[in-house]
C-alpha cells in the first residue's frame, strides 16, 4: 500500500510540473537555494522549519551508512532509500513550485523588483531567453556570434 501512495505521489508531481503555466523543472530546482535561505531568513512563510528539518534528515538517511533496512539485504535494502528519496523529490518539487509562484507573486505586488531589490533568476532567464535585454544583441536567425 504504501508503494501505491508513493507512486501516485510521483505522477502527482509529475503532472504539477508538466501543468502549463506552471513553473518548469529547471525553474524550480534553480529556486531551490533561494527557497531554503528564504525559509531560513524567515522572508518566505510557505516552507516551516520544521519541514526544512524533515527535508534535511531525508537527506541525511539517503547519505547516511546507516538505514533501517540494512543494503546488503539485495532489493528490499535499496526500497527504503528509494522511498525516501521519492518523498523528498517531490516534496522539494511542489515546495519550490510553490515557492515560485510566491516569488512572482510578490514581484508582480512590488512593481518588478522583490523586496531585496535584486531580480530573482527565474526573472532574469525569462527575459535573457525571451531575447529582450536592453543592450544586448541577439543571435536570432543570425547564426553564431563572430562566425562568418
């Protein structure tokens, strides 16, 4: 039973990331740091400390030499990692989603710029990719930059 719950736990996540006008993969995984220090600042309400601390453990079991299921029993040594493992992917998948969309939200109320003043990366990869920096050239349909 509890092999089902992590599965449909996964394909949750999947179908979370891969919703449009969600954010990406990339998105959230580049978020990741600025989750954790803001939850550690205290800056960002969505993440508590004591599921920082949860996610942190997680950690620490997967790294860990010692499980509760020792891995030299072959298959069933490796399940309890692998469940771990899930929990904490999608965990940290739907926190930084949601951390994410905090982040938008927050710059959309504050006019662009977040509290810090500094653009966060999600902002920034939007407009680099979107190829409208001011000053700064495109290669769009150009080729190469300096190939002739």
């Amino acid at each position: 039973m509890a092999k089902a719950g992590r599965a449909a736990a996964t394909w949750r996540a999947y179908q979370e990331v891969s919703r449009p006008g969600s954010p990406g993969l990339m998105a959230r995984v580049r978020a990741l740091p600025r989750m954790i220090r803001g939850s550690m600042r205290g800056d960002y309400p969505g993440l508590s400390r004591s599921k920082l601390g949860m996610l942190g453990l997680a950690v620490a079991y997967i790294i860990s030499p010692v499980d509760v299921i020792p891995d030299f029993f072959i298959g069933i040594g490796i399940v309890d990692d692998f469940g771990v493992f899930l929990w904490l992917m999608t965990s940290l998948l739907g926190a930084s989603g949601q951390y994410v969309q905090w982040e938008r939200a927050r710059m959309s109320r504050a006019g662009g710029i977040p509290k810090g003043g500094v653009r966060s990366q999600s902002v920034h990869d939007q407009s680099v990719h979107g190829h409208d920096v001011p000053g700064r050239g495109t290669t769009k349909g150009k080729g190469r930059r300096g190939v002739r």
